[in-house]
C-alpha cells in the first residue's frame, strides 16, 4: 500500500500537491525501481533543492520532515 510506509506518503503527496513546485527544485518521484517492486518514494536531488523545496513548503505553510 502506498500509504504504509513514509516515502509512500511523500510520493502521494508530491504527486498530488506540487505541480506548482519550482522547476530548479530537482526531484523524482520513484513508483518502483524494478518490476514486481511495489516501492514508492521521493529522491530530493542534491541539497540545494533539498533547502528550496523545504523553504517552499514552508511559504505554504506545510512543515516537514526529510528521511537523509
């Protein structure tokens, strides 16, 4: 299930909630690394976009926790 885990929960919410997000904010969001896989996640891209991802959410008004 894409929920029972936390990097499911940050696929599902990307997904859902950043089609505004920056586009020098560098991510990937990961539905399996290999077939048969059910994995889900989200791979920030150097910590530059980590910060400016961060401080975007923050301007929405959503506080978060990255998994490093």
């Amino acid at each position: 299930m894409i929920w029972s885990s936390p990097e499911g929960r940050a696929y599902q919410f990307f997904e859902e909630n950043c089609i505004d997000c920056p586009d020098d904010i560098e991510f990937d969001l990961i539905d399996s690394y290999f077939p048969g896989d059910n994995s889900y996640g989200v791979v920030v891209n150097g910590m530059e976009s980590l910060i400016k991802l961060q401080d975007f959410l923050l301007a929405k008004g959503l506080k978060v926790n990255f998994i490093l």
